[in-house]
C-alpha cells in the first residue's frame, strides 16, 4: 500500500473510532439525562400531591384528602405521644376550623428530593369560637410551620409537622410564667 492510501485509511479508521467513541457517550449521557428528567418529573408530581393535600385540607373536603393519604398514614408532630392517623388528621383539622373558619394555608417555600416534599408556610386565621379552652377573641392571627411529606406510591405515608403552637397560643393571649413553687 502506498503512503497516500495508509494515510487515508488512518484516516479513515480515526474518523470512524471517534465516530464510534462519540456515539457511546452521548448515549450513556443521554440515559443519565434521561434518568434526571425522570426524577426531576416525580418530584413535580410529589410537590402537586403536597400543593393538593394542603388544599384539601383548606377546603374542607375531607374525602379528597383521605384519598391522598396512604392507609398506613401517620403524622409527627411534636407533643403527640403516638403518630397521628387519618382520622386523627380529620378531627384535628374539623375541631381547628370550627374556631378558626377562615383558616388558610400560604406555601411560601416547597422543595422536593426524591420521595420527600419539604414546605415552609403560613397560616392565617380568625379566631371565632372557643379553641383548647380560650374564649374567641376575634383576632386574626398568623402561624409559621415547616412540613415535610414523604410520598409513596403518589400518596401521603409519612408527614412531620412543626408548627408554632406557643406563637398561636400567645396571640390568643395566654400568658407564659413559671410554675410557682410548693413548698
């Protein structure tokens, strides 16, 4: 073969390798972008879950938010001896709402990774009727929380709650002292 035609099948063979070599690692990055957009997707769709949970439970609509709760839900919340059921989620929620009607929620901040939805809230609501034996006052009060929801299966199944009870309590007028000593 003459030093022309060797060139050129070098040549050739360098193209076709690179070629070759070009091809595979757009395609192993295209499965880890493919993977990502995956998880990017699921984690949108966990956030909706999360953004539909919180609505239902401003609404009231009480079947919708059992539908979006595993059957082995339980929420955390600090103060609470055993872990909070559906039911006990209801109650809590129907007893709240009847002193404070005009409860909301406002999502301030949601992020997502991987099974878990993390949001910081506000709450806002007029107290109306007696709550945890406080006479209505009719202020309008306002309660930070930070939740954090694991979703399994495109359900709640986990749920821990940390809300500023002493913050609502103290709107409400409780006065915070010590124990007095007995002697």
């Amino acid at each position: 073969m003459k030093k022309s035609q060797l060139k050129f099948v070098n040549t050739i063979f360098l193209a076709s390798s690179l070629f070759v070599a070009i091809g595979c690692q757009n395609q192993a990055e295209k499965a880890e972008l493919d993977k990502f957009k995956a998880a990017a997707q699921i984690q949108e769709q966990n956030k909706e879950i999360v953004r539909e949970v919180i609505n239902a439970i401003d609404s009231g609509d009480l079947d919708k938010l059992g539908n979006l709760l595993s059957d082995d839900f339980a929420l955390y919340s600090p103060g609470s001896l055993q872990p909070w059921r559906k039911e006990a989620l209801f109650q809590a929620r129907n007893t709240h709402f009847a002193a404070f009607p005009d409860w909301i929620h406002k999502i301030e901040i949601m992020v997502a990774e991987g099974d878990k939805v993390a949001v910081k809230l506000t709450q806002y609501g007029t107290h109306k009727a007696k709550y945890n034996g406080i006479e209505p006052t009719s202020k309008y009060v306002t309660v930070p929380a930070t939740h954090i929801m694991m979703i399994v299966n495109g359900k709640v199944k986990e749920w821990w709650a940390l809300e500023d009870n002493l913050g609502l309590m103290t709107q409400l007028g409780m006065e915070l002292k010590p124990k007095e000593n007995k002697k």
